[in-house]
C-alpha cells in the first residue's frame, strides 16, 4: 500500500456536490437522456423556424385592378396588384391565371365594383370589399385570444415536461438506493439530508440546463428569422419563467425525493409518486382551461405550484403590477422552505425501512 | 477520533411488543477478528445496524475507546451490509472512488486507494466493467473494497464470506486479518462457522436476541470442552468401560471416545493402553465451534 494519505472530514458543501456530481454523470453518460434532449431541442428550434417561414411570407394574392381600384386595393395590404386598363385587359389576365381576380369599377354595379374571377372570387377580397358596420365593444376581451392559449400550453407543457422527466428520475435513484441497500453505505457515510440535497441539487442543475438551453436555441431561432419583435415581448416573461421553474423544480424534486423514500421496490414508486405528478400536471391543464378568466389566472400565479406558468404569461399580457412575481416568487420560496423541511423528514425517517409502503403519517412523525 | 475497543453495553431493542435484543454486551477489541455467529432471525443484523446507527436502540450504549458513538465517529466506521447493494450501472472502479470520496479522500488520493484495493481484492481487470456485468462472487468483492477503502478504525462486516468460492474466502479472509494486524477492531457475522473458527480471536454468540457466549475463542473452547478423551490403539480398547471413572461416549475396535472424572484418571487410561500395545493416538477432544454453537443456543 502507498503512504496512507489522510481524510479530512467532508463538509456539508462538499458531501452535496460529490453527490450532486454523481447524479450528474450518471445522467450525462445516459444515451436515453442525450437522445431525448437533442429531439427537444430539434422540436424547439424546428417550431421557430417553421413559424419564421410562416410569418415571413404572408400570402398576397395577385389581383388585377383598374387606376381607380389599385390604390384603394394597395393600401389594404396583401395583395399583389396589377393595373389593368380596362375590362378586356382583365379578363385576358384572369384566364390566363396570371392574377387570381381582377376589381374593376362599373357604375352598373350596386356596389360600383365588379369582381372578375375564374370559378371562385377569394373570400378574402369579397370580406375586404363589403361594408360591414362599426363594432363597438363596451367590455373590450383584453385576452388576446390564441396566442395567449398558445403561450399557456408552451409555459405549461414545459413546465410539465422537465418536471416529469427531471422529477420522476429523482425519485426513481431514491428507490434503486434502497432497493439495492447502496443507502445503508451511504448513510454510514454522509448524513441523510446531506444526500438528499445533493439529489435535489445534481437534477436541478439538470433541468435548469436543459431549460437555458432551450431559451438559448428559441432565442437563436427568433434572430435568426428575424422574428425580433415577440423576442422583446418574451423576454421579460421568460426571464421569470426560469426563475419560477427554479424555485418550482426544487420545490417539486424535494417532493419526488420524499415519494421516492417511502417504497422500496421500483414497483411501488408510482403509488406514492402519482399525487406529485398531479402537482406538476395541474397547473398545466388549469391555465389552458381558465386562461381567460383573470380570477383565476391572479390566484394561479400565486399558487407555488403553477405559479412559473401563470406569472409569466400575465407579464406578457401587462396584467401584473411590478410588484406581483416578487410577491409570488416570495410566497414561493417559503413554500420552497416548508417543503424541503417536511421532505427531508419523509425522506429521512422513510430510507431505512424496507418492505411494505411506509405510510405518509409514518414518515412524517418518524 | 477516539479509538480502542467498540463496547456494547446492555444494548436492547424491540419492534412493537416483540424483544429483539436484550441486554447486548460484548466488546470488540481493536487489532483482532470478533466472530458473530448465531441462527437466523437471532439479531445479529438489528446489533450492527445499531451499532452504526443506521436503527436506533431503546436502551444501552455503544462506546468506541470509552466515548459514545456519534454521527462523526460512525462515518469512520466501514460496513458491508447483509444485503448487497452497489450501483449496478456503475463502474467498479468509480463506485469505490466515489465511496472514499464521501468519506473525505482527495479524489486522486481515493482513486489511487480504490486502485490498489480492487487489486488486492483480484479485481483489476475489472475496474472499468459495470458492477451489474459482474459475477456475485466479484460483486460481493467490490462490496468489501467498497467498505474498507477509507481505511476505517472500525469494520463492521454482515456476512462477508456468503457467496464466495473457497479461494475467494481466503482471498477476503487475508484482507480481513491484514486490516486487523494493523489495528483495526473487525467485526463479522457468519454461518459459516469452519471460517469463523479459523479466522476469529473472539466469538460471540447470540440467540433468540440474547448473547448466550463471549469470549476469546480459546477460552471459549476450554470453558465448553467437556473432560473428553480420545484413543486409539493396537490392541482392542474394550476395558475401558469397566475402568473406574471413565464414561465411554464413542467406542469402535480399537479406538474410543470417552468423558473422565479427573484428569490423573485420563493419564492411567493412557499407562494402561500402553501395557497393550501400540499408541497412535491419545489427546484431550476440543469442541468446534459447531459444537460450543449446538450446546449453548439450546
């Protein structure tokens, strides 16, 4: 044997990162794990880029217009307008297909218009040119319809995502530990709580990765085709997003570490990981269902658990005072605390017994 | 870091109105292998796992040179547990790093000590293989390097020696006795008595909870070896059983086994064989293990 060199004591810091280190490596030489993300982040920047391409070339329709028409047509946008002298010269460009209609004015026409087409006028020019009456909204909908669903469902499902697929692992190594009484080593080595946040630390860095490098390749994306102008409004909001998916994830990873302890065969994990998988899913499905009702919406981006999908998108929407993420972000760390304290618990009192689930009651009192 | 001998002192322990432990004491001298045999379901797991704290006792102390365990000794302490776990996807190598690791090893000093310990274990041709590739007789190899590797002043082993092959035996048996000629107080349970009785200075035995023997192994043999006798000879040894004070257990052609009341008693035995003829064999009869096991757990 060599000279013996001598341990110093692991301190609480170091305990947390040889662990965190672990479950880093682990996950990180995991072709599971690499394959999926690089389909996430292809999916990612595939969605910016189509919607680049999409919003990039707006559909204008080529028309044929006489001098009086053209100008009026121009100035409505959208279409491609040829100036034609007068019916024949139209009608020669419609038959030949070189314009989809042509508008020429006939005073014969109740309208003073007459719209030239091959079998069907497009619906779009027929709506340009009636006269609809003024709408006036007394209690204007200040939701912008789709696009606010569209965000919820991005916000939540990437929420729910990470969640799942850095949640689940948490709590599924918790039970190998047991299963495999690596756990009475390790607990004759570092305390538990040690070991525990560690866990926590080693996946959260994990999902945050994986989010920042999803905002990394959105934003890359958004330059790229030019889509600059929803950067600017995204920005604040996604910004706020990371910071409450921080907070929320180890909010929720204390939760599936605690599942994770009470069962000690990978069989028995979904029982006790199904309520925190609700937690993760709920706020996902509420904002998509009550996005439009600001009610529920304020007290969803209060809640810890879908505060991180509810805050940002009324940011978006200049719903919320300055104030309001603080304060939500505030209620969300000490929720974070009470937590990480009952989990610990649950997980400390839940790692040594083997055999049948240990009860919630149980874990809790110890 | 106190060292010296680990001390149980009336440790007791019981799951609802069930006594699995009662009143444990026996000490574990440092620099020598304590045996701790004992039937199935007699308490020598729920004994370990207190005294490495990983289950609390209801009464009784355990002490490491005189002082009280805590949490910041116990983690010098090394244990291999009864039911083997490792990470399987791990490597060899890696997984043992990672323990001395935790245990407040520089990573290059860990690596180097895991290194050389795998080797001595006959491991080295392993070190880059997953736990899970190997065979249990390796596996449980990379369990013992997993438990020594921070050099620990106190090594508490749960069956050590299950599952190996003979040469694996010797292999973990001369780690073990080389651990303790450096001192380190060595503590394992076994069934496999033979090995226990070769290896072991002191023995303890417990059953149904309670220790029913303690003790230096050769005391131990002494103090439950009955005043038998064993002969053999040339000539036909039948008069023994009309010699006074002798008890003939075991009786065949020429040779016997038999209890006598006083040891001048064994010696006449002895003059009066020779008168017969040819003495090939004559010496007091020490129990093994097996039989010192038998007679005090009943």
């Amino acid at each position: 044997m060599n000279a013996s060199p001598v341990p110093t004591a692991v301190s609480t810091g170091q305990g947390v990162w040889l662990v965190a280190e672990r479950e880093l490596s682990t996950k990180l030489r995991s072709k599971a794990y690499l394959i999926s993300t690089a389909i996430l982040l292809l999916i990612a920047l595939g969605g910016v880029i189509w919607a680049g391409i999409s919003s990039a070339n707006p559909t204008s329709t080529p028309i044929a217009a006489t001098a009086a028409t053209a100008s009026a047509l121009e100035d409505m946008g959208g279409y491609d307008v040829t100036e034609v002298e007068g019916r024949d010269e139209a009608t020669a460009l419609v038959e030949s297909g070189e314009v989809d209609a042509a508008v020429i004015d006939d005073p014969s026409s109740a309208t003073g218009l007459v719209i030239i087409a091959d079998k069907e006028a497009p619906q779009s020019l027929l709506m340009a040119l009636s006269a609809s009456p003024e709408v006036e909204l007394l209690n204007p909908d200040s939701a912008s319809g789709p696009f606010r669903y569209i965000l919820g469902i991005a916000f939540g499902l990437v929420f729910m995502m990470a969640a799942m697929m850095f949640g689940t692992p948490i709590a599924t190594s918790v039970v190998e530990e047991k299963q495999t009484r690596v756990i009475e080593i390790l607990l004759s080595s570092i305390p538990a709580r040690v070991l525990l946040a560690g866990k926590v630390l080693g996946n959260t860095i994990l999902a945050i990765s994986q989010i920042l490098l999803l905002v990394a390749v959105g934003t890359v994306g958004l330059i790229v085709t030019g889509q600059t102008e929803i950067l600017a409004g995204l920005g604040g909001p996604v910004i706020w997003f990371a910071v409450f998916f921080l907070f929320g994830f180890i909010l929720l990873a204390a939760m599936f570490a605690a599942a994770g302890s009470m069962v000690s065969r990978q069989e028995d994990v979904g029982a006790t990981m199904t309520p925190v998988m609700y937690l993760t899913m709920i706020p996902y499905f509420l904002v998509i269902f009550f996005g439009d009702n600001p009610v529920v919406m304020t007290a969803l981006s209060y809640v810890p658990f879908s505060a991180p999908v509810g805050m940002p998108i009324r940011l978006f929407f200049n719903e919320a005072e300055w104030w309001e993420p603080l304060a939500s972000l505030a209620i969300m760390l000490v929720a974070c605390v009470v937590v990480i304290l009952l989990g610990a618990k649950i997980y400390e009192n839940s790692l040594l017994k083997m055999g049948a689930r240990v009860k919630f009651r149980e874990a809790l009192r110890g | 870091m106190p060292s010296g001998t680990l001390q149980l002192n009336s440790v007791t322990k019981s799951y609802g109105s069930r006594r699995v432990l009662d009143d444990i004491s026996f000490p574990v001298h440092s620099g020598q292998l304590t045996g701790f045999v004992g039937g199935n379901g007699a308490g020598k797991t729920t004994t370990m796992r207190i005294v490495l704290g990983l289950l609390a006792s209801d009464g009784g102390t355990v002490t490491l040179g005189g002082e009280q365990l805590t949490g910041d000794i116990r983690r010098q302490f090394g244990y291999m547990p009864e039911e083997r776990g490792l990470y399987p996807k791990m490597k060899v190598l890696e997984q043992v790093v990672y323990f001395a690791r935790l245990h407040g090893f520089s990573k290059a000093d860990a690596t180097a000590k895991a290194t050389a310990l795998l080797t001595e274990l006959g491991l080295e041709e392993r070190l880059n293989d997953n736990i899970e590739s190997l065979s249990l007789g390796n596996q449980q190899r990379a369990q013992i390097a997993a438990s020594l590797v921070h050099e620990p002043e106190v090594l508490i082993l749960d069956e050590p020696f299950s599952g190996l092959d003979p040469i694996a035996v010797e292999t973990v048996a001369g780690v073990l006795q080389e651990r303790a000629s450096r001192g380190v107080s060595v503590l394992f349970s076994s069934h496999q008595l033979d090995v226990v009785e070769r290896l072991c200075d002191d023995l303890v035995i417990i059953a149904g909870g309670t220790i029913r023997a303690a003790g230096p192994r050769d005391q131990l043999r002494e103090q439950y070896s009955a005043p038998r006798w064993e002969l053999s000879g040339s000539g036909d040894v039948g008069w023994l059983r009309d010699e006074p004070g002798v008890t003939v257990v075991d009786f065949e052609g020429g040779s016997a086994v038999f209890d006598v009341d006083d040891p001048a008693t064994a010696q006449r035995v002895l003059r009066r064989a020779l008168q017969d003829g040819d003495v090939s064999k004559f010496g007091p009869q020490h129990p093994t293990l097996a039989q010192i096991f038998k007679e005090v757990i009943q």
